[in-house]
C-alpha cells in the first residue's frame, strides 16, 4: 500500500485541542495555489497514512521501535514536498541546505503489528530562525476506535557545508521557506 499524504490548512486557528474540527481544508496540492500571506492560511500539520510492513517488524510481529524515527523522517519529507520545498534544495553555486537532526524523541504507549494501518501526524511545535521542531502523533487507524501508540519530537537545525573546510554550519532559514511554515497554536 502507498503513502498518502494530506496537507492540512486551518482557516481560522482554532485551540490546539480542536484540530479535528470540521473547520479545515484537507489538500494534496502545491501551497503555490494559494496565497501565501493570507493571515487565515495556517500551514503547521501534515498527516501521512501507510501500512506496517513485514520487514518493520521484530519476531514478535511488532513493529520495531527504530522504525518511529523513519517514519518520522519520512513524513517530515513529505511535508516540504507538500509545500513545494524540497528537502535537498539546490541553490545554484551555494551549498546545499541541510537539516541534521539535534533531538529526537519518541514515546511508546501501545504496539503497533504487521499490517496495522499507521497514520504519522506532524505538528510544527517551534520555529526559530535557525531551527524547527516539530511533535509527531503515530495513531493506529486498524483500531476502533482508533488509539495514540506513540509520540515523537525532532528538532532539526538549517545548516550547509562549508566547501572548503567541510564543517556544518547552521545558518537562517530562508526567508522563502520561513514563509510556508507556521507554529501551530496551542
């Protein structure tokens, strides 16, 4: 089963708690359509659905706790590309931007098994000049209801390499990029 990812924008920012409300657009299109300094436009969360596999499992049938950070990784991906942002961006003669990773956490609370299908919800938690974090919520669709089994946190730092001395070095997030991303309210 593929990937699905869905790009959410709030119209009105409503309290953290009522994320699930009706009042929201769910797209898988370009931000590019739309207009970017519109104050109601709120980009600051990206669900991605997919399926447990065989191979991310241990010999329990569990999918194994290494596993979280991929996916966490991997909808974090998915988000830029939702914003029209690639993760590696080329930038002519310059260095390409970078986003090491300076914090990862997760949380455990219940397994997930082969074949559950797993929904990864990333929440832009902080923005800095330099740095993102961002909170993730694994939930289990295959439950019924379905249940949390996990929450995660990453902080990622805008950085490049020097070509000559070959340090990374963290510098501002573009303005161009800063611009596509929100904090989420609380």
């Amino acid at each position: 089963m593929s990937s699905v990812g869905q790009l959410i924008v709030i119209q009105s920012p409503p309290s953290f708690s009522k994320i699930k409300s009706t009042n929201r657009e769910i797209c898988n299109c370009s931000l590019d359509s739309f207009a970017l300094d519109t104050p109601q436009r709120m980009t600051y969360q990206f669900k991605t659905q997919r399926q447990v596999e065989f191979a991310e499992t241990d010999m329990a049938g569990v999918a194994h706790f290494t596993h979280f950070f991929r996916w966490m990784e991997a909808a974090e991906h998915a988000f830029f590309r939702s914003l029209g942002i690639s993760v590696l961006p080329s930038m002519g003669d310059q260095p390409p931007l970078l986003w090491p990773r300076v914090q990862a956490t997760c949380d455990y609370r219940h397994p997930l098994r082969f074949e559950d299908q797993l929904e990864v919800h990333l929440i832009v938690a902080k923005k800095q000049p330099k740095s993102l974090t961002y909170t993730f919520i694994f939930r289990n669709l295959t439950q019924q209801p379905d249940i949390e089994v996990a929450r995660g946190q990453l902080t990622v730092v805008c950085a490049t390499v020097d070509p000559v001395t070959s340090q990374l070095t963290s510098q501002e997030i573009p303005a161009a990029i800063a611009a596509k991303i929100t904090v989420a309210p609380q």
